[in-house]
C-alpha cells in the first residue's frame, strides 16, 4: 500500500505541481519546493492532510529504496504513542525507526528548520 501511495504522490507532483519525482535522494530538493509551495498558498494542515500523508509516503519510499529501509506499522515500535500516525520505516542495518510521514507535517508546518534533504542525510547515516 505505501508504494501504491508514493506513487500517487509522484502522479501529483507531475500533474499539479509541475514536478518530476524519481525516488531518489537529490528528489527530495523539488519535494521541499512542493510543500514550500502549499505552505505559501495559505493552506492550512486539514485542507492538505491527504496529500501530506500521501508526500509522507513518498518520502518513506525514498528511505526504503536508498537507505535500506523497511515499512513497519507504528504499533509495537518506539514511535508507537509518539505519533498519530500509522506507518514509520525502519532502518535494517540499525534498527533506527523514523517518522517520515510525520516529518513531511512537521516541514509543511515550520518550513525552512525541517528540510528533508537534512532528514533523509540525517538517517542514511544511520546506517553503518
């Protein structure tokens, strides 16, 4: 399923953005630019809380395909209780867990101190 929604997040990225979206990490520059975009047009978090779940997925499958990450549900897992959120990615060569979904809200919401490209480079060196 969260493949199947991170490619929706690239179908709306083309579609309404005007963006091409790759899974890859250099991606996450014109995915920033993206949510920058809904921030500035005045949207607030309920409006756009489908497509930010949706990007959050997006952002998940980056880090599964390039940092050797894996989809878990969030119950039975460090975040369990620390977010509202269904779906985190563990790291496998750490066990690290991360919150991308979360991560892509906590961007919309403070901007510029929340950068995913500095997230995704933050959890890739996680790995040994």
């Amino acid at each position: 399923m969260r493949p199947k929604l991170a490619a929706i997040g690239i179908n709306v990225a083309a579609e309404v953005h005007s963006v091409e979206l790759d899974y890859s990490s250099g991606s996450l520059v014109k995915f920033d630019g993206m949510i920058d975009g809904l921030a500035s047009e005045g949207s607030d978090t309920e409006s756009v809380q489908n497509t930010l779940f949706i990007f959050g997925c997006y952002l998940g499958e980056v880090l599964v395909r390039n940092a050797d990450g894996e989809w878990l549900a969030t119950a039975g897992t460090p975040m369990e209780g620390n977010t509202p959120y269904p779906l985190v990615v563990r790291i496998k060569a750490t066990g690290a867990v991360c919150n991308p979904v979360g991560k892509v809200f906590k961007q919309f919401e403070n901007g510029p101190e929340d950068r995913l490209p500095e997230f995704y480079a933050a959890v890739e060196g996680w790995r040994p």
